[in-house]
C-alpha cells in the first residue's frame, strides 16, 4: 500500500518551489491521495478500482500578479518547473487589485482523522463487505452500490513562512436495492474509519425501504408537508451552500444572503454552521490557503448571520478568513466544506405521526439550481418515497419532481431530528444533518415509476 | 511512454491476468478567466500516470498510479490482479468480451495552430476587450471572458498486441455577462452557457468565436433580462436554439441509449434508464423527424477520437432513425449482450480511470430550414435559448431544464422578451411531438466537457451536432 509523504517528505518538495527568485511570494498547496473502490451492481462486484495520485498546485505571486501551475510530479524537479511555469504566468497578467497576500503564519488545528484500517484497506476486506451488505437482499430484489476507502494528506508552505500538513481517511457504503414490482431502496454511511462501517446494516436499512416501496401508487403533484430524511437534507444544505453561503457571491449580491444579515430567513429550529475543526467531520483543519478553519455560524435560529470567506473575499468585506479557501486560481470563491445542521429531539416516527396527510423522502436526486437568488433548485425523489396518511406511512407513491425554494422549505420547518447523520452531496464536502419535518413542500410534477 | 504501457500489460500478464491493457497518458490543460478587464485567474496543468485493467477469471481489476518507476508499475499491475481475485468473492456470469482486432497505430486530431504555443500575451488581450466591450453597456455588473484548452495524449497496449498512440485537443472560449439588480441576477452567455464553445481544434477555433464582436450585445440581453418578465406558466409551442438542443439531447437521449446504464450498472449512482435491451427496433423514441447518429468521426467533436480506450476503432452508429430506437452506445463487456459487438464508446477521464461507455458525439440529424424559418412558422409559443440548468430523473425520462432567456412568438414573430424561463417532460412524449427540425444552416457542433459519470466519479468529454427544434403542448414555466 502507499505510504503518507509526511510533513517532512513534503519539506523538500515544497522548499525547491519556495526559491524561486525575481517574485514576491509563492504558495504550494500538496495532495496525496489513494483509495479503493469496489463497485458492484445486480448483485455481482462489476468495477473495482485503485488509484493513486500526487499533485503540487503552485501559486506564484510578483506585484499582486498572480499566475499558477499545477503538476503530478511530486518531486523537487517537478515543483521547480510548476513554479517557473506560474512566474510566466504572473509576469504577463495584470496585478490584482485585491490581492490580499498569502497565508499568514497560524497554528492550525490538530484533529485525529487518519486511520491505518481504512488508509491499508483492502480489495479483499471491501468485497467480504459487500457480500455482506448483498447477503441482505430479499428474494427477488438485487444491490447495486460502491464501497470506497480513500485516504489523503494535504500540505502547504509559502514564502511567509505557512507550514501546514494533515492526513486523513474517509470510507462510505452507498447501496441502492431494486427489484420486483417497482419496489427501489437506498442508504449510504460515511466514516473517517471502516471500523464503524457495518455493511450488513446499511443493506437491511435499504432492503426495507426496498420491500416498501413496492407497486407505487400515482399522487398527484402539489403541495405537502414533508418528512425528508438525512439523505435529502443533505441534498438541500449542499446546494444552499452553493447559492448562499460563499462570500463572493454574498458580497456580490449574487448570493439568496445577499442583504439579509441579522434577518431572519428559516424557521427558529434551524440552525447551521461550518467547522472544519469539528471531530465529527471530513478532511483537513485548513483550507487550500493554509488558513486554519474556524466555525462560522450561518445561521443562528433562524437568522443569517454572516457567509464564510477566504482571503480575498475576507480582505475585500474587511474580516479575516474564516478559512474557507479553495485551491487556487478559484474565480468561484470561498465555499463551506464542513457544515453542520442543529439537531431536535424529534425522530422521523415523531414526524410522521404528526403528519395528517403528507410524503416521507428518502433521498432526492440529480438536483440542480433553478434561481439561486431565490436559493430555488429542483430534482427529483427517488428509492423510497412514501404517502403519509393520519399520521402513518401508509404504502409507496410514484417519484416526484420537485421545484421548490431551500429558504423557503426551512422557512416551513417545523421538526427537527434528534440525530445527524454524515452525508455528502458534493466531492470534497460533508455536511452532518438530522430529518427535517417541512409543512409546505412543492412537489412540481410526477414521473411515470 | 509505449514502453510505460507495454511494461505494465507484461507486468500484469506475469501477476496472472487473462487479459491485460493499460494506458499510459498526460493530460495538460491551459485555463484563463477574465472578469471586469482583470485576471481572475490563469492555470496551467500536468498529469501524468498509468492506469492497468485486467481480466482475472472473468472479473475486472482496475489500478493506476502516478509513479512510473519499474517497481511501482509492477505493484500496481499485482494490486489490479488482487482485485480482480477479490471481485470472485461473489458469485456472477464471467465477463465475456466482443472481439476486436489488435490495432498498431497512430492517430491525433486534425488542428492547424497549437493553442499551447499561442502567446499568453495574445489570449489575455482578446479576454480583457470582450470584457471592455461587455463593460461598455451600462447596467451591466460583471463581464466575464474565459479560455480552455486540453491535450490527452494517450499510449494503448494490450495482451493482445495492440500498440496505439494518440493524442486529441480541445480548445473552447466564452464570455458571460451578469446583471445584478433589486434582488435579481440574470446571465447571458456566448456563444453557449459553461465557459462557451468548445470544439475538438486548435486555437483557429478560438479566432472565428467572435468574442469581442458580440461582446455588446450579450451584455445588452443580460441588462434587459433584469426588467423583464417571468416566463409565463402554459402548456404552449417551444421552439428551443441548438445551444439548448445539445444538452437537450445529451441528458434524454445521450444517456438513456448507454448500455451499461440499461444493464444497471450505474443504478446505484444517477441511475438507469427506461429503454430496456430488447428496445432496438422497437420502441418509438421520437417523431418522424428525429433521427440521431452517434458518431466519434465527426470533425470537431468532444468525443472524436481515432480508438477508444480499449483499443476499438471509432465508428459512425445510427442510434434513432426516423423516430424509432435502433441502437446502444455498447463496449466489448455489453455488446454481446445484445448480439453485438463493440461500437467503441468505451472511454476513460484519463490514465487514472477504468474506462465506461461514454457518449462519443451524439446529433441529431439535419432536417430542413433556419431558426429564423421555424420560428416564422410558429403560430404562438415560446422561443428559449442556452441553458443555465438541467435536472432528470432515474430512469432518464422525467427532465426540466431552464434556459438564459426566452421570448413569446406570435404570427411568427418574437416578441415579448422573458426571464427565467424553465420547461420539463417526459423523454418520449416530447420527443414524439417534435414536429421541425432545422437544416445544416444552424447545425453546430457543440462541446460538453463536463459529463458525470461512475464511481469514482469520471468527467467526460463528449460532443452534440444540433439543429434548433419544435415541439408542441410542453409545459414552460414550471414553479
């Protein structure tokens, strides 16, 4: 198996970029990554893959022009040529205004996330697992899913004297189960370690949403109180990052935050913030500048407080970084990587109970903006959707398209789940979130299965 | 870099692999973004590594790396071998494959000026006026202008004796105009939405965009969307413009016609499709007047290529003749599924992963007349233009998608002008009411080099010849 560079392996590396001459500063940001992934899917493993790769990203910066260059040669050589490829660049563009200048030095968090059983994973202990998770299959249904173990070091070091270095481990069994009369199931579990990933329970969970969702019934579209389960609320905080939370996009008027500070645009029982230092999450304790993450509360009972930055956008709203930056050139802006959604003291039985006549979501899928001042996407629900009637779930309905605002459905919140569960909606981020219960939920159109 | 990819087959032969190929490949990109005549940023990329499939008992092992010394190549073609020993922990039907003759060759796309030996100078020139043009209009809030250009080199070997060299490029260029206003942001873009038109060409492609000439006018239509009406709420008469076509036909027909998705092997991630194998030739897909080519020969495309990456010659496939469904996108594992053998989709995001079906370029056929014509023949309806979002379901049969801007046509004339327009359907009932397609005229070759796919997720690049069309009794305006 590979083996983690280590904040000194990457020392030299970085130290052959860090002298080039004739510039004002340079920034190399360094990722290592390896990991299998066993793919399976109508019950049989189908594609199994292993991949390791470096990369160095070098920033070079001469008179607030910035140019950079990126390779997969992780050798001094390498970054030398990375660095004088960015000074070309630098040395032809136009200064930038708002260059805020590189990281400073900060002593970034220590967080324990790099686990030797899930980094040393292998094929063999991947597909024992998904033999497990299959062995759960009713007769007449299949599985199909991944089971993927990946492991990371991130590094960075400029010219200001940032050393930062941090590895860590991630492993999920996502598993969808599909079979007779229409009948579709899915659930997914994510984890620093393997050792807290039981694929046995992840396949039952989703063979009974399999089993019941059998023969679906056609419900007319409308609107309707919700009960969306960890699955979908991930799907809705992840794209209200998108369009809200960077502070580019807020500071450009661009973002559903953009003139909202200190207003109230959620219901009183939601509450989200972004802490990269959280043990209960993914990644590294700093950013792709070298900046430690600090926890940013976005939304305090139900009121916006502030978007999350990076250094650029921290110096152009007068704040520092909250340590949200990207890898750069990144005309995109900060985003949050880590985000968290208070939990209730509700259970999804709670909320179905208190349903008179509503939908019980499993997962939402393919969703995409629709109006992202309006924080507006659209998507569908699939593998497990359900009529609620008098307070029970009575039976499985045909999937949804939905249209609908995020602020709008937080707006309409009236329970929140007692429990959070680690989800991820998009590559490189996690967000720990409960169930929601949503009274008014607009479901646009209805598909045929 | 052969030599790199004959090592690892070796490598992988003597660890007991069956069947063994591997592609040894770099990737290099160039990437520039300009916004408000400043450098918002300029990149450039190298990658370079091996990536190793084999065939072990009927099951598939995959592994790459980035490090090409002896020892590592051989480490990852044992790892490629464990797993596809370990893939045998489940009982399953071996993988047969379709045959395919070994192929010692050479292929790169035609191109008359590398866009990598063009001055950086010269690019960031031409971004920085687009933007100053765009900047002219008063209103506008941002001007953006970008450049991208991308060279996969790849060196094929196989057990079977394949030795295949290639190389395909890919230049593109856009700009975006965003209107920010009481609460509204609108977007026009040119000449398509996500950093513009790319082709499989060189930097000539980037000359005949015509950035800087349309520059005002863009910057115009993102002002003017910002006092203009909602797209009303109707089942009306849509008339969609090619840049829309393309990824109309991408997500409702491109994908569902994959067969490795109607197998179920993406189930698990975005899902199947509603075609079934036993379809071809039987399922009416669309109207008479749609039918649709998947085509790796046509010049310009995203998905042309000499050899795809099992080493199968690129082919021209007739997937939809006059409205009824004829054939898969297939690769050696599928086609013999349905009596078939490969039509080279088989395609990977580079060295690092295992190669899928992949839409090579999938058209849709010229027919006859302009835009300007069919909309001139349309009573009443709705005109949209480029897309800003796309969304279908499991099945890939349930979409919506919203479009930049549209207008009302009535007498055949457009005139009312509408923001935020939106419009969803189900696959086959819209393609069945298609009732114009328009000719060679306003046929372009679209690029669309961010198609998701696979676990771990693989980027593809794909392309899509399309005409502007009409359809009848579609909902817009979807809230």
């Amino acid at each position: 198996m590979p083996e983690l560079l280590g904040a000194d392996g990457f020392a030299p590396v970085a130290d052959a970029a860090l002298e080039l001459s004739g510039v004002d500063g340079v920034e190399v940001l360094f990722l290592h990554e390896w990991g299998g992934l066993t793919r399976f899917a109508k019950s049989e493993i189908h594609q199994s893959t292993n991949r390791e790769d470096t990369g160095l990203r070098v920033r070079v910066v001469s008179k607030g022009r910035v140019g950079v260059a990126a390779t997969n040669e992780c050798t001094p050589e390498g970054a030398r040529k990375a660095a004088q490829s960015a000074k070309e660049m630098a040395e032809i563009v136009g200064p930038d205004p708002l260059w805020p200048g590189l990281g400073p030095v900060a002593p970034t968090p220590q967080v324990d996330r790099f686990f030797e059983g899930t980094a040393n994973a292998s094929p063999e202990m991947r597909a024992e697992a998904v033999a497990d998770l299959i062995g759960t299959c009713a007769p007449g249904f299949t599985a199909a899913g991944a089971y993927e173990t990946m492991a990371m070091e991130v590094g960075l070091a400029n010219t200001e004297g940032q050393r930062c270095w941090a590895p860590s481990t991630q492993a999920s069994v996502t598993t969808v189960m599909s079979g007779s009369e229409g009948g579709s199931g899915f659930a997914e579990t994510f984890s620093g370690s393997v050792e807290t990933i039981d694929a046995g329970v992840i396949g039952r969970r989703a063979n009974d949403k399999a089993l019941g969702s059998r023969s679906p019934k056609a419900l007319d579209a409308g609107v309707y109180p919700v009960v969306l389960e960890p699955a979908a609320v991930a799907t809705l905080i992840g794209f209200l990052a998108w369009v809200g939370f960077g502070g580019k996009g807020y500071l450009e008027d661009r973002s559903c935050f953009s003139g909202k500070k200190d207003q109230q645009v959620a219901a009183p029982t939601v509450s989200i913030w972004d802490d990269g230092a959280d043990p209960r999450t993914l990644g590294a304790p700093f950013d792709f500048e070298g900046v430690p993450k600090r926890r940013v509360d976005l939304i305090r009972d139900g009121v916006f407080l502030d978007a999350v930055y990076d250094l650029r956008t921290g110096k152009e709203a007068g704040v520092p970084s909250t340590g949200h930056g990207l890898p750069s050139p990144n005309p995109e802006g900060p985003f949050p990587l880590n985000l968290f959604m208070d939990t209730g003291d509700a259970t999804v039985e709670d909320m179905v109970k208190g349903t008179e006549r509503g939908v019980l979501v499993t997962r939402f899928h393919y969703a995409n903006i629709v109006n992202p001042i309006e924080s507006s996407i659209t998507g569908m629900t699939r593998d497990g959707t359900f009529l609620i009637e008098r307070g029970e779930v009575v039976g499985p309905v045909r999937n949804f398209r939905f249209t609908q605002s995020i602020l709008g459905a937080l707006s309409t919140t009236s329970m929140v789940g007692r429990q959070a569960e680690l989800a991820s909606e998009f590559f490189f981020s996690a967000s720990r979130v409960p169930a929601l219960k949503v009274e008014e939920f607009n479901f646009s159109g209805v598909s045929d299965h | 870099m052969l030599d790199v990819a004959k090592m690892a087959v070796e490598a992988a032969t003597a660890a007991g692999a069956d069947l063994a190929d591997a592609r040894a490949g770099t990737d290099e990109t160039e990437s520039l973004t300009v916004r408000n005549q400043e450098m918002a940023g300029i990149d450039r990329s190298i990658s370079t590594g091996v990536g190793i499939r084999v065939l072990v008992g009927g099951r598939w092992g995959f592994a790459s790396t980035s490090r090409l010394e002896a020892e590592e190549i051989t480490r990852t073609a044992v790892l490629a071998v464990e797993i596809a020993k370990a893939a045998q922990r489940l009982p399953g039907e071996p993988v047969t494959l379709s045959p395919v003759e070994p192929a010692v060759a050479s292929w790169q796309g035609p191109m008359q000026e590398d866009p990598f030996t063009v001055p950086l100078e010269e690019k960031v020139a031409l971004l920085m006026e687009a933007t100053r043009r765009m900047q002219s209009v008063e209103g506008l809030t941002f001007a953006e202008a970008g450049l991208d250009f991308f060279r996969r080199s790849t060196w094929f070997a196989s057990s079977d004796g394949a030795a295949i060299e290639q190389v395909v490029l890919h230049s593109g260029g856009g700009t975006e105009a965003i209107a920010v206003g009481d609460g509204d942001m609108q977007r026009r873009s040119y000449p398509n939405s996500f950093r513009g038109h790319i082709k499989a060409a060189g930097y000539e492609h980037i000359r005949t965009l015509g950035l800087i000439e349309e520059a005002e006018r863009i910057g115009q239509e993102a002002v003017d969307l910002l006092n203009a009406p909602e797209c009303p709420s109707e089942v009306t008469t849509l008339v969609l413009d090619s840049g829309q076509m393309e990824l109309q036909i991408h997500e409702s027909i491109g994908h569902p016609i994959e067969l490795d998705r109607v197998l179920g092997m993406e189930e698990a991630y975005a899902g199947g499709s509603w075609l079934t194998p036993g379809d071809r030739g039987k399922v009416r897909y669309a109207s008479d007047l749609v039918s649709i080519t998947a085509d790796a020969t046509l010049a310009g495309g995203l998905g042309t290529f000499g050899f795809d990456d099992e080493g199968v010659p690129a082919q021209s496939t007739p997937i939809i003749v006059d409205g009824v469904f004829e054939n898969f996108l297939t690769s050696r594992e599928t086609a013999p599924v349905v009596g078939q053998t490969s039509n080279a989709t088989s395609r990977a995001d580079g060295w690092s992963h295992l190669p899928l079906i992949r839409m090579t370029n999938i058209s849709i056929e010229p027919r006859e007349g302009t835009l300007a014509e069919i909309i001139g023949d349309t009573d009443d309806g709705i005109f949209m233009s480029t897309n800003t979002s796309w969304s279908i379901d499991d099945k890939r049969i349930n979409f919506q998608f919203g479009c930049e801007m549209a207008w009302r046509i009535e007498h055949g004339k457009l005139t009312t002008l509408y923001k935020n327009p939106n419009y969803t359907g189900l696959a086959p009932e819209f393609w069945g009411s298609c009732d114009a397609v328009g000719g060679r005229e306003d046929w372009v070759v679209w690029g669309t080099p961010n198609c998701g796919k696979g676990q771990p997720g693989q980027v593809g690049r794909v392309g899509h010849g399309a005409s502007p069309a009409r359809f009848r009794n579609v909902q817009v305006g979807v809230r």
